[in-house]
C-alpha cells in the first residue's frame, strides 16, 4: 500500500491530550495508522479506497468504505468524542457544509481533529510570485486533488463562521525543522525578516487545529 495511506502523523497526535480519548472517528482514516495509534475505546473510519478501508477494518477500526456524504447515515448522531480530519477538508467541494454537518456526529463535549495545507509556504509563493506558475502536483500543497485552499487567517475565519472554538492551532512541518533545506530556511528568514514578521507563517507547511463546537451562549 502507497505510504500516503499508511502516515500515523505523529504530529498530529500531539495535539491530543493523555488518556482515553473515548469514541473516535477519522474521516478519510486510509490504512487506519493514525486511528490505531489514539487510546480509543471505540474507533471508527470513513475511506473512499476499498483497499485501504479493508486494511483499516483489518486493524479493528469500523471502516466505511465511500465519501463522507455516502456514508453519513451510518454514522451514530451524539456519538464521537473525537472527530479526527486530517488532509481532507481540502478535497470538498464544500467543506464548510461539512463542518456544520458533522457537529451533529459529536458527544456533548466531543471535539474535531484538524489538518490543512497553508498555501502561503513559502515554496508555494515562490513559484506563484517568482516564476509566475501555479501547477499541480501528486501531493502537496498543490496536490491535483485538492478543491479548496486555506490561510491561517481563511482557516480561522472559517472555524468562526461554522460554529466552532479552536482549542489549540500550530503550524508544522516548518522549513526552520531539522533536515529540511538549508537554502529554503535562509530564504524563509530572509522573508520574515525584511516582513518585519508578518511572513512568519510561510515557514509551514501545512497548520493543524482542534476545534469544539461553540456554546449557543457563546455565540452571542
């Protein structure tokens, strides 16, 4: 299987927090690594590739094979402690009717798991400013499956106008990371630097967040 379906994002896992994390469902769980990793009490998936959604059930996780919206009357309403999307949100055609969607899947309490491209990396802005190109790739930021694309201001906007509260938000995979390129580390501090810090975030790669649905009093 393609290592793309097999990535535990431990990064990802960092944002969670020790012990139990309850009932779990991973949206787009691939091999099912990262969901078999979290100290669930029951784990759930959704997998588009029946391949990978057989190597997930293979691995204990009650795997759906489709798209979210093929699958989402299977789902228990009021069930998920944690919701888990990790790269997914980029490939809807609307991925802000599923966020508003989903809520109703989520326990009282019950949480989401976020991960996004930022299309502000600095490699990203370089082909579009300097060698005036924007073109698709197999994976990346620029990946040819990708429908939408997000900023850390777009992306927080977005959680705010969906209804939710965003409990922890980081960048990851920063060009300033060991082993990454030292030629595209200098650039990106040169960058912030003659920005005064306002690029700061073009050293990410990607940004991942947790999120919970906002109180009706809150939202006042």
């Amino acid at each position: 299987m393609d290592s793309y379906f097999a990535n535990e994002r431990p990064e990802m896992q960092a944002f969670l927090p020790a012990g139990s994390l309850g009932r779990t469902l991973e949206i787009g769980c691939a091999g099912g690594n990262f969901s078999a990793a979290l100290n669930a009490t029951e784990r759930w998936g959704v997998e588009p590739f029946p391949d990978a959604a057989a190597a997930a059930r293979a691995k204990g996780i009650n795997a759906l094979t489709g798209i979210y919206s093929d699958v989402e009357a299977q789902l228990p309403a009021g069930h998920f402690d944690l919701i888990v999307a990790n790269d997914v949100i980029e490939h809807m055609p609307d991925h802000e009717a599923f966020l508003r969607a989903v809520k109703a899947k989520l326990a009282p309490g019950g949480r989401i798991l976020i991960s996004v491209p930022n299309i502000r990396h600095l490699p990203t802005l370089f082909d579009l400013v300097v060698r005036r190109d924007w073109r698709y790739a197999p994976d990346g930021v620029l990946d040819h499956t990708h429908l939408r694309f997000f900023t850390r201001k777009s992306l927080t906007r977005c959680m705010d106008e969906c209804g939710y509260e965003i409990e922890a938000f980081a960048g990851l995979c920063s060009l300033f990371r060991a082993g990454a390129s030292r030629k595209k580390a200098l650039a990106c501090a040169a960058l912030i630097g003659a920005t005064l810090g306002h690029a700061w975030d073009t050293q990410y790669l990607q940004f991942g967040l947790l999120v919970r649905p906002r109180q009706r009093s809150e939202a006042l």
